[in-house]
C-alpha cells in the first residue's frame, strides 16, 4: 500500500512537472508568434523594446494570475462562512491583527502566495471545504475566458494582445496543475482536498484545525495557550498528509512548551518512521531537534552532521528569514561551535527579523529560546 501510495505521489510530481513544461513551451511559442509579426518594419531598438515589454507581460500576467487565484480562494471561503486572515502574494503579505489590518514580509518556501482564512465551527465533524479549495481555480478560468474574449477585438494592438495571450496561457496553466486532483512530492493540491478531505474525518478535523491554530497566531496567542486537544496525536498512521501535519502541530506544541526532552523523543519519532510528513516539515522539525539537544547537553553531534549537509545548507539558505532557523543558527555557532562573534551576528538579524515578523507570539516564543541558550554560553 505504502509502495503504491508514493508511486502514486510520483506521478502527481511527474505529471505537474510535464504540465509546466508544456504551458512554458506554449508561452515560448505565443512569444515567438509575436516578435516574428513585428519583426520587419521596425529598428533593431524598437524590437529591443517589443521583447522587453514580452517579458513584462509573461511576468505580469503570472503574477496576475497568482493574485487572482489567491483571491479565488478569499472570495468563495468568505461566501461560505470563512473570515479573513491573511492574504500573501510573493513575500509580500497582508494580515488581520486584533481588527486590523498590517503589512509584513514573509516568505515560504515552495509558495509564490497564500490566502489563509479562519474557518467556520464544526458541526457534527462537518464544514464547507470544497468551494473554498477550487475557488482559485474557477478565479483563474474565468480570466481565462475573459483574456479570451478580448483577444480577437484586440488583434490589431500589439500591446494588449499580447498581454491577454499571456493571461490566457498562464491561467490555464495554473488552473490545470492546481484544479485537477494532485500530489506533488506528497503535497495535495486544491483539487486534491475538494476532492479528498470529505472522505476523511479525522482529515477534515486536522485541515479545520490548522487553518484556527493560524487565525489564532496571527492574533499573537501561543501554541501553549491554544486548546490542548488541537494538537493531539491523531490516532492511527501518519499516511495522510492533513494527520501527518498534525503530529508536527503537536511538537511544535511542546517546543512551545520548551518540554525539551518531550518534544525531542516526538521528533525522533517522526523523522524515523515512514509518514507523509512535508519535507518542508521535515527540516524545520531538524532546527528544532538540534535545539532540543543544545540546550539540554545532549550530545548535539549527529543532528549537527545533519544540520551541515549539503541539503540543509541550503534549506538554511532559502529560509534565512524564518525564526527559527535563525534560532538555530545562533545557538549552534555559540553553544556547538563556540563562535561568540559569529553567534552575534546571527543574534542581530534575528532581532531585526523578530521586531517585523507577522506572528508575534511565535517571536516571542524564539526569543525565549535565544535568551536560554545565551544563559547556558
């Protein structure tokens, strides 16, 4: 079962991958259709101009597409019963604090945006999951149609033509690799979960879950403060990405907690059994093994040997922004390596990047385990 289910996932991975090749392929040739119609007749800086403004609509019309797609998912979850949360596109984000609304930068990797609502309460183990799932989707099949329709009556203006081809083929695209039911490398896509997490209640609970344990941080309360039973092992295998996610909740509720020893056998756990826990996840629950065992004297040096793979450096690299890494990089330069001055430079970029970070809770949660690490130097 478990040799057919990632066999299955490869697929999802293969076929995302040949869907990106063939719309890339698609944008290359709408592209080379438009410079050869206004090849002749113009100076070779005029046609310097022509490509660039190509190269300002393929990038525009993907990120317009992100946005709308982005806002599909905002606007069905808001009609039926979600509340706002936060709304990223790129590294840029927009997020409800306490009734109002802030401006921060944050970035997850794997991710070019996110809308995260809080959901409706549950009734009977039961709650709208579908609408919200496709309506990036839908967003983005009807810019389709509508870059469509203005193709023809825009034939004769460069310009606007090309934009609306751009639109037309980066929609249909997105809508495609995230509308028909995916897993790719273990991640479900929208039509995955429209499809999939009535099936499950134990699913459906942990995809509720989430999405209330994100509304609460971005109201600055801590995982500890939150409902102890929203972080409770689920029952049963971890083969099920939605209860694979829940187990992460459930020590990164313990490293909350700074139940070191706890949250360290829960890791081991984890990271040694055979589950569909996100390789994203995976890394992150790294940072906070090593942690775990700088702090209490453990001997930190198989985690370091994995800390300082090739794979890790360079997850460091393109996390550099979140908290906890940056933690981990702190307390691994001055209780590991015993690099004061090393160790202050990453304390100083963790400080700046805490004072604008969007989850205030989660900061002040990081910035305890900073201070015990500079008490044990």
């Amino acid at each position: 079962m478990k040799r057919e289910k990632k066999a299955k996932q490869d697929h999802g991975t293969v076929f995302s991958t040949l869907c990106m090749v063939l719309f890339g392929a698609a944008l290359g040739i709408f592209a080379g259709k438009d410079l050869f119609e206004i090849v002749e007749g113009v100076s070779f800086g005029e046609y310097l101009l022509h490509v660039a403004w190509l190269i300002v609509m393929m990038t525009a019309a993907f990120y317009l597409q992100t946005i709308l797609h982005e806002g599909g998912h905002l606007v069905c979850g808001l009609l039926t019963g979600y509340r706002f949360v936060s709304f990223r596109i790129g590294s840029w984000m927009v997020q409800r604090e306490n009734g109002r609304l802030r401006f921060h930068r944050y970035t997850l990797a794997g991710t070019a945006g996110q809308c995260l609502l809080a959901p409706p309460e549950l009734t009977n183990g039961k709650m709208p999951y579908k609408l919200y799932n496709l309506g990036g989707v839908l967003a983005n099949l009807l810019a389709v149609a509508l870059a469509g329709a203005l193709i023809a009556p825009c034939r004769n203006v460069w310009g606007a033509r090309v934009l609306f081809e751009m639109l037309c083929v980066t929609g249909l695209g997105t809508a495609l690799t995230n509308g028909i039911p995916l897993r790719v490398q273990g991640v479900a896509n929208d039509g995955a979960n429209a499809r999939d997490l009535g099936k499950d209640p134990a699913a459906l609970r942990a995809f509720w879950v989430q999405l209330s344990m994100n509304a609460r941080q971005a109201e600055g309360v801590p995982l500890r403060e939150m409902p102890e039973e929203w972080f409770a092992l689920p029952d049963g295998g971890l083969d099920n990405i939605m209860l694979a996610s829940q187990a992460v909740l459930h020590a990164n509720r313990l490293m909350s907690e700074q139940r070191f020893a706890e949250t360290a056998q829960c890791i081991d756990a984890l990271l040694q059994g055979d589950t569909a826990i996100l390789s994203l996840h995976r890394k992150l629950l790294l940072c906070d093994r090593l942690t775990c065992a700088l702090l209490t004297g453990e001997d930190a040096a198989p985690w370091l040997v994995r800390w300082n793979s090739k794979e890790m450096k360079a997850f460091r690299k393109q996390m550099r922004s979140f908290l906890s890494v940056q933690r981990t990089e702190y307390l691994a330069a001055l209780l590991a390596e015993r690099d004061a001055a090393k160790a202050e430079v990453f304390h100083r970029k963790f400080e700046q990047r805490a004072k604008t970070y969007p989850y205030a809770a989660e900061a002040a949660d990081e910035r305890a385990l900073v201070e015990l690490g500079a008490q044990m130097a």
